[in-house]
C-alpha cells in the first residue's frame, strides 16, 4: 500500500528572502508606473475633491431657444434706422456702432423678410452646488433649527417633570428619616429668621457692647463724657455689622447643609445634575501608528498566499499520488486473486 510523503518544512528565512528578492525584481518597473500614473490619479482625485466641496458652476441643463425681432423694433432698441427711419435720419458713423453691436448681440437679419433673429441660450437646471455651500447655507442651519427645537422640548419636559414630582421627592426623604428631616429644616428656619435681622442686635447684645465700651474707657483711668455716647453708638454699629456677618454664614451654611440632606432634584429625577451642564465630548478614534512607509515587506499577506497555495498544491499532489499507487496495487492484487481462483 503507498502512502503519501510529507511535504518538506516550510522555511521562514527562504520565503521571506523569496519575496524579498521578487520584490526587489519588481521595483525599477513599479517605480516607473508609479512616477507616470500617480499624478494623474492624484489630479483626478483632487478634481473630484473639489467638485464635492466647492461644487461646479457650470453644470447645468441649457436650452436653446430662437429670438426674433422686426426691423423697426432693432431700429427702436438700438437707435439706429437698419432698412427703416424711425423719424429722423442717424449719422453714418452712429449707424455703423449699432451695426456692430447688432452683430455683436448675435442678431442677424433674414433673407427677404423685414426681420432679425437670434439663437438665446438658457440654463434650466442650476449648477452643482458644493458640499461645503450646502452645509453652510442647507445642513448646518437645518441642523440648528432641528437641535434647538429638541433642545427646548428637552428641557421644558425636564422643567415640567421636576415641578411635578420634586415636591413628592422631599416628602419622601422626610418619610425616610423624620427626625433629620425636622432637625435640618429646624436649623435653616432660624437662620433665616436671623438672617431677616440683618445688623439689629438684642437688648442683651446691645448691653454686652455698651459695657464692653464702658470697661475699656474705665481700664485706662478715664471718665466717661458726653462724646463717648457717640462711641458707643459706632460700637454698637461695629457690633450689629458682625452680627450680619455671621448670621449670613450661618445662613449659607445651612442651606448647604439642607441641600446635602435633600440632594439636588435634578439628578434624583433626571439622573443628572441641575448644577452644571453636561458636556459633549467629540471623541474620535486614534488612528493606529504607523512605523513609516514601508518600501520592502518580505511578509505580507499576498506573499504569505503564494506559499500557503504552493504548499497546498504539493501536499495534494503526494496525496494523490499516493491514492493512485493504492488504487494501482489493490487493483494488481484483485488481478492475482482472480487468476489464483481460475487455476
């Protein structure tokens, strides 16, 4: 029985030379195709470019059509008396003028009729207009158009569903954790009251300064006269300034605090923040690094074809070749068998 042969290791260092050398071969001649095609490829390539972006104005479909006019209607639209004298006679030169810009307009008079007539060419169809036109004077205000009225649709949905349901959000942060709750908004009440205040001070902050006066005067070994009435009235109006200054911090702080309890609705209903707006990113994918251009490439894909194809080719053939030596022998033995028999 035969059997196929294996076909013999593939050698990385062969092909690749192979190639290599192949290539090599092939590059004066590629070189020149390159040097006489390529700007011609590049001159269509930049003339289809500019053709989409800037448009062709002189596309378009035209037609023709047959202009006609009589003599005396010539002779009124250029003053001139052309085989008619609309009234009194021109001067030669004069006439001579209108003659050539008669021709000039590409009239011309008809045999044996008292006329003149002309071929007019109309566009019909407007010209190419480029990208960049388009999306200037089309798309992007389009666009526009479209983003802001989605926009505006967008937020007052947004403004509506916060309206709605903000209000039943507390409630239930209230119902979550009651004595917080009452402890928060407790605080933020009097605060503001304060804060309603502004610099006025109570009786017993208006004693504590007016005494506060008095001991300092009385600490250095003065009397108190009638101007220190007047110092302890700009004491006292030192003191209800502080007094403002703090309770507005006091105020601010629990406002903050309160928010931090409640949280921001916006994002509690929207699922974003109503404390700043939301970039959009425009991200783009990072075009993969590139080592250069490469000239040489002992191993790319259509070499790497050329092998695998002449490998499959060989190791099919040895199988054959060996599928027929099977069938050849298998074939010889049946025939001594039959012979064997007959005997």
């Amino acid at each position: 029985m035969g059997s196929p042969t294996t076909p013999p290791p593939r050698s990385l260092s062969q092909e690749g030379q192979t190639a290599l050398d192949a290539q090599l071969g092939l590059a004066p001649q590629t070189l020149r195709a390159e040097s006489q095609y390529r700007p011609a490829y590049a001159a269509v390539d930049l003339a289809a470019l500019d053709t989409l972006l800037m448009g062709d104005p002189n596309y378009g479909r035209y037609e023709s059509s047959i202009e006609s006019l009589t003599a005396p209607q010539i002779a009124e639209r250029y003053g001139t008396s052309i085989g008619y004298t609309p009234g009194a006679s021109q001067k030669s030169y004069e006439q001579a003028l209108a003659q050539r810009q008669i021709s000039e307009d590409g009239w011309r008079p008809v045999a044996g009729e008292n006329r003149y007539v002309r071929t007019v060419t109309n566009r019909v169809a407007a010209p190419q207009r480029g990208l960049l036109d388009l999306y200037a004077n089309e798309i992007a205000p389009a666009a526009g158009r479209a983003q802001s009225q989605l926009n505006r649709q967008q937020r007052s949905g947004d403004i509506a569903d916060v309206q709605m349901l903000a209000g039943q959000a507390r409630t239930a942060f209230d119902s979550l954790n009651p004595e917080a709750a009452a402890l928060y908004n407790n605080v933020a009440r009097m605060d503001a009251q304060q804060l309603a205040a502004g610099a006025q001070l109570d009786p017993f902050q208006q004693r504590a300064i007016e005494q506060g006066y008095r001991s300092a005067i009385s600490s250095r070994g003065l009397n108190l006269g009638s101007g220190d009435a007047a110092g302890e009235a700009l004491a006292a109006f030192a003191g209800g300034e502080q007094m403002r200054q703090l309770r507005r911090g006091n105020a601010l702080q629990s406002a903050t605090a309160l928010q931090g309890f409640y949280g921001d609705p916006f994002q509690q209903i929207l699922g974003r923040s109503g404390g700043s707006a939301q970039g959009l990113l425009n991200s783009s994918q990072a075009q993969t690094a590139q080592g250069g251009a490469k000239l040489f490439d002992p191993f790319n894909a259509y070499a790497s074809d050329v092998f695998n194809t002449n490998y499959n080719a060989d190791a099919s053939a040895r199988i054959a070749s060996a599928n027929n030596t099977t069938a050849l022998i298998g074939g010889a033995m049946s025939m001594i068998g039959g012979l064997g028999r007959a005997v």
